[in-house]
C-alpha cells in the first residue's frame, strides 16, 4: 500500500492522531494540510500537537510542518509544489504517503489536480484597495467570483490578496503548461458530532491558553513580526494579536475567539459537505469510536 490516503474533518476531530496511527500500522509518513502549520513557531495556535507523531514509542514522520516564517503569505501554489515533492519522495521510497488536515482548498487542490500559478503582488491595486472595509472588499471580490471559499474574507488582506489574483487573471491567459498530476486517493472523513465537537474545541481552547498560546504570539510579535502580518492568518493570532496590543480585553477576546473557532470548523464541515457535491467520494468514521474500532474501519475501505 502506497496509494495516497487522505484524511479530512474539522478543528478539534482526532484527525492527526487517527493519521499518526494509521501511518504506524501502514508504515506510512504525513504531509500536512494545513495552512497554517506550515509556519515555524506558531505551534500551540495552530495545534501542531507534535507529540501525536509519537506512536508506540515510534516517531512518525511528517512534512510540511514548520517550512515558512511568521509573516510570510504562504499559498496555495507554493503548497503544490512542495506537496508534489514531498509525496514523490514518500513515494519512491516505497512508504505509503497519508494527507492529513482541515484546509479545504489545500487538500483539494491536490485531489482535484487544480492548476495554480503565482501571482506577484500588485502595489498600485493595494495601495487603491487599502482604506477599504472588509464588507466593501468582499462585495469588490464578488464581482469576480462566486465565493466559495469565505476564508479568502476572512480578514482585510486575505480579501485584497483573492482580488489581486481575480484581477490577475482577468488580464492574463493561464499558464496550461503549468500541469498537476492527477493522484488517486481513498478519502477518509471523521464525522464528530456538533455537541462533542463544540466540547472538545473549548477545552481544547482552555488548555493552549494554559500552555501559553498569549506567550507565544507575544513572542512572535516581539522577534519583529507586524501586528497586521500575524492578524492576517486569523483565529488565535487574529485574536491574540488584538488582545496583545490592546485592542480587546482578555476576557472579550476569549469569548470571541471561541466563537470564532466553533464557526470555523462549521465552515470547515460545509466545505467537506461540498466537496461531496462536487464529486468526492467520502468515506465518512464516527470520531466518538475507539481507536482500533477506526483503524479497522479505514482498513476495511482500502481493501
């Protein structure tokens, strides 16, 4: 077995440890997909829980964890490529390659074979989009397209770099050289209950800020990065950012922020939900099963 397996659910479901399991019975490594995790030093925020590569006194390898800086814009063209190199490297190692995370666009550019291509940055077009409100950018965004995706609204700069790549576009022809293999995967979903779910992201909550979540983006805020570059990937650093420089109360910005990590992971089951629609098969496990009871399941939808 070394056909990609891909395993997908919201915030808070399970999913790298049922991904850490499964790679040691199928002796197997993880490429990441998730935004933010790509980035060094914001672990506790964005739940690296690194210890969930520990299995059985085995370490499990993983990649695309910790390969950018705090500060830089990350995308999704850049996560093809690196993608591509990581799972052909697995592969020509005779491992079996296991895609894990909850970024939607992420895991299905890979699974759709999308074409992406960079896209530099337009200074005149941000300089004349940069006192504009988020509403008055996303309504600028939907003269474009369709808006799928709503974390390309997520925050001011998410919203202006979507209209730059639009505007990009509209003026030139894509690259169909640019080609992405198409790569077969079974798709392994983790259905958790909405009340189990909303249970696990608050405690989950409380404890990374018992871990000291605020030292860490006060940390990274110290080593240099703009206020506004560590808002722009939302959630924890949207929030704690804002607590940090003093625009929310510890007490408001905790509550927001629970609020805002329970939507997130709705919008994260409504992309998975759509993803369905657009054709995926989806091999969807109750998360509330034991451990060995899902393994045994995910083996049962690879025979």
């Amino acid at each position: 077995m070394n056909k990609l397996i891909t395993i997908i659910g919201p915030t808070a479901s399970g999913k790298t440890e049922l991904a850490a399991h499964l790679a040691y019975d199928l002796d197997g490594e993880i490429i990441s997909g998730d935004s933010r995790q790509v980035y060094r030093h914001m672990d506790i925020g964005t739940g690296k829980d690194l210890s969930d590569y520990e299995v059985n006194g085995k370490h499990i390898p993983y990649h695309l964890i910790d390969i950018a800086e705090p500060g830089y814009k990350y995308n999704v063209f850049e996560y093809q490529r690196d993608f591509l190199e990581a799972y052909e490297d697995i592969q020509k190692r005779g491992k079996t390659p296991i895609l894990c995370g909850g970024t939607g666009l992420y895991v299905e550019s890979i699974l759709k074979g999308y074409r992406l291509h960079p896209v530099s940055e337009n200074k005149e077009l941000r300089a004349a989009l940069a006192k504009k409100t988020l509403p008055e950018l996303t309504v600028i965004l939907e003269k474009y397209k369709t808006l799928h995706n709503t974390t390309d609204v997520d925050t001011a700069q998410r919203a202006i770099r979507a209209i730059e790549i639009e505007e990009y576009y509209k003026n030139h022809e894509k690259d169909e050289s640019l080609y992405f293999p198409k790569i077969e995967s079974i798709v392994i979903g983790i259905d958790i209950d909405r009340e189990m779910r909303r249970k696990k992201i608050s405690a989950r909550l409380k404890s990374r800020l018992d871990e000291g979540m605020v030292d860490e983006v006060r940390g990274i805020l110290d080593s240099g990065v703009a206020p506004e570059d560590l808002i722009y990937y939302g959630l924890e650093y949207k929030y704690l950012t804002n607590y940090i420089i003093g625009n929310m109360t510890y007490e408001h910005m905790c509550a927001e922020l629970e609020i805002a990590i329970h939507q997130f992971a709705k919008r994260q089951m409504t992309w998975f939900r759509g993803m369905e629609r657009r054709g995926f098969v989806i091999h969807w496990i109750d998360a509330s099963k034991p451990m060995g009871l899902k393994l045994a399941e995910i083996k049962d939808f690879l025979k």
